[in-house]
C-alpha cells in the first residue's frame, strides 16, 4: 500500500507541475502581465473546471490507476 501512494505521489506531482507549467487557457488568464488561475463560476475569467477541482480529480485518478498497476502487477 505504501508503494501505491509514493507512486501516486510522484505521478500526481508531475502532472500538476506540467499543468502549471503549460499554463492551459480553460484554467489560467492573463490581466496586466500577469498570469491568474480562473476562479469557479460563469463569466469572464471564470471556469466550471478550476485547478482546485482538477487537482482533486487528477489525485484520485492517479492513486486508482497505480493501484490497479500494482495489483496487475502481483498477479
């Protein structure tokens, strides 16, 4: 079980880095030079999909799929 976390850990942080470093317009927008991450909202400078949520959606989907890698690969 400790594997399956450290492995979702890893992965989980280089996503959200590449993410961060991407810098996607459906999360991010530019005001006066400077780059801001979308609140949760309609309208402008506003997303359904903030970074918050996708950053809850990308842990719980990395913690699954190592978790299942793991156990695939004790079978």
């Amino acid at each position: 079980m400790n594997d399956c976390i450290t492995n979702s850990f890893y992965v989980y942080f280089i996503i959200t880095i590449s993410i961060y470093i991407c810098k996607p317009p459906f999360l991010f927008y530019n005001e006066n030079n400077k780059c801001l991450f979308k609140k949760f909202g309609c309208g402008k400078n506003k997303t359904i999909i903030s970074i918050h949520i996708l950053c809850i959606l990308i842990s719980i989907i990395t913690y699954f799929v190592t978790y299942f890698l793991i156990k695939l690969e004790n079978i």
